[in-house]
C-alpha cells in the first residue's frame, strides 16, 4: 500500500471517529456542562503523559500562553453550546448548526487574520441561509431553541479557528491542544455560575457514562487527532479538506443508524442539510486563492473540521 493510499484511509477513519462525537453527546446522561469538562480534562491529562507536550509547555513564552488560554475558552464554550444544542435538540440538528461556521468565516477570519476580505466566500455562506430556514421548517418547536444554541456554536468556531490560524504555528499543535483544552476547561468549571441552563460540572460520571467518556476524549479526540497529524503529511492540501468536510455527513448518518433519529426530523430537515453541507463541499472549488490543509489545533479541538 502506498503512503498516499494509507493516509486516505487513515483521514477517512478519522473522520469517523470524529462523527461519533456527536453520537456519544448524546448517549452520555451528564448534562453538557459536566460533558465537557470531563472531557476536557481526560483529554488534557493525558497530552500530560507525553514528554513532547511538557517540552513544549517550558519552551512557551507567557505570551502564547495567554493567547492559547484564550483561545481555550472560546473552544470551551463552542463544546458547550455544540452539546447544549445536542441535549435541546439531537445530534443531526447539532452538526448542521456547527456547519454553519461557513456562513461567518469570510467576516470573521479576514478581521483577524489580516488577510483580504474575499466576497465570493461570503456569497457561499449566504447562499446556505435557505438550508437554515429548511432545517428550522423541518424540525419540532420544542428543537428551535437547540438550533440557536447550535448556531452559537458555529459562531464560535469562526473565532477561535481564525485565532488559531494566526497563532498556531508559533509552537507544537500537541502542546498548543494542551493549553487551550486545560485552560478552557478550567475556564469553564469557573464560569458555572453565569452558565446555569448547562448544569454543574461537580458530577462523578457512573455506569456508562464513564465508558462514554473515555470513548470520547481517548478514541474520539486523541486517537484521530494524532492519526491526522501523521496523515496529513502524505495529503494534497484539496484531498485534506475534502475528506473532513465529510464529517457532518459520518455524523448524520450514524445518527440515524444508531439513534434513529429521523423519525424526529422532517423531510425539509434533510433537504436544508443537502443544501448546507453544498455550500460546505463548494467552498475549497470555489474560495479564492491556494488550498490548504486543515490546522492541527482545530482538528484536536473544533467539531467543525472543515476550517483551515
């Protein structure tokens, strides 16, 4: 097998692990606060087993270190509103939203980026608004506020993935995962007060949920953002992008074999989504300028991993 041919695959199993992601938020009982800052810790301690990562950590001026601590947050809060939205409305609902970041990248990403505003990336993301109005007619009521939440969650991803394309190649993605997890989910046990609807995260896991969540931070998080890192060598920039982009859809489609969730969602629900995610798959064709690959530090931390 040749190098190239085993990294496709090898993104194409990443990308299913990540699928399940939102699969698993809603098998796990604990509330979405709880979530994910279990995870966030089970992720960070283990980065902490690795010597590369502590390498890191003493090599990071303070600067970057208050910089990745912020950036920490703004994934803490995308994580907890990606899950809100999972807990208010299902997992399908869930990833459609997060989808939704290309809507609000070409704003966001050139501000603070820098680099030139592109009106053909914004006129993409508009062009999928019409799939957002298909989805909200295709869902239940009682779903509309978990649409919201998820919508929030996408405008999060915009932020932090912007961030982290400016800032990221001033250390190692390991050691930069670790930071902006660790920070953010400390950040985030601390803003429990001010974010009462989530729950509290000062609940011990029991049963299942204790599997769950090792599935999730260990075989979900970490195994396929170490695996990627390695494929992504072997990878053209358009063949990176294409194989995340298939995320929403693992996503989906596990989400109706595993949960049957479309006996909840209408069919003007799957048409919206067919229109999101062409808008999702267009983008690479269509944006302006050179392909490139995905950025390791949103593939370990955003769900949305179409971001680069």
């Amino acid at each position: 097998m040749t190098p190239t041919r085993k990294a496709h695959l090898q993104i194409h199993f990443c990308v299913l692990l990540w699928g399940f992601t939102a699969i698993l938020g809603k098998l796990i009982t604990l509330g979405a606060m709880a979530l994910v800052v279990w995870r966030m810790a089970l992720v960070t301690a283990a980065l902490l087993l690795v010597p590369r990562v502590w390498r890191g950590l003493r090599a990071l001026p303070p600067r970057l270190w208050g910089i990745y601590a912020g950036i920490g947050v703004l994934v803490a809060l995308h994580w907890l509103t990606f899950y809100g939205a999972i807990k208010l409305a299902n997992a399908s609902v869930a990833v459609t939203c997060i989808a939704l970041a290309t809507v609000f990248v070409p704003v966001v990403e050139p501000w603070i980026t820098g680099r030139r505003f592109a009106p053909r990336e914004l006129l993409l993301g508009v062009a999928v608004v019409p799939g957002v109005a298909l989805v909200v007619g295709g869902v239940p009521d009682d779903m509309h506020l978990g649409i919201v939440v998820g919508t929030i969650s996408a405008i999060l991803v915009a932020f932090f993935g912007a961030l982290n394309k400016r800032f990221v190649h001033e250390a190692d993605p390991l050691t930069v995962t670790g930071v902006e997890l660790g920070a953010g989910g400390l950040a985030l046990a601390l803003l429990t007060p001010v974010l009462p609807w989530f729950g509290t995260p000062w609940v011990l896991p029991a049963g299942m949920d204790v599997v769950w969540l090792g599935v999730l931070a260990l075989a979900c998080t970490l195994l396929p953002f170490a695996l990627s890192l390695v494929a992504l060598r072997h990878l053209s920039a358009f063949s990176a992008q294409l194989a995340v982009n298939l995320e929403p859809v693992y996503a989906i489609v596990l989400a109706i074999v595993l949960l049957g969730e479309q006996r909840e969602l209408g069919g003007l629900f799957y048409l919206g989504v067919v229109v999101i995610l062409a808008g999702v798959f267009l983008h690479p064709l269509l944006a302006p300028g050179p392909a490139h690959k995905p950025e390791p530090a949103n593939l370990g931390t955003a769900e949305a991993k179409r971001l680069d």
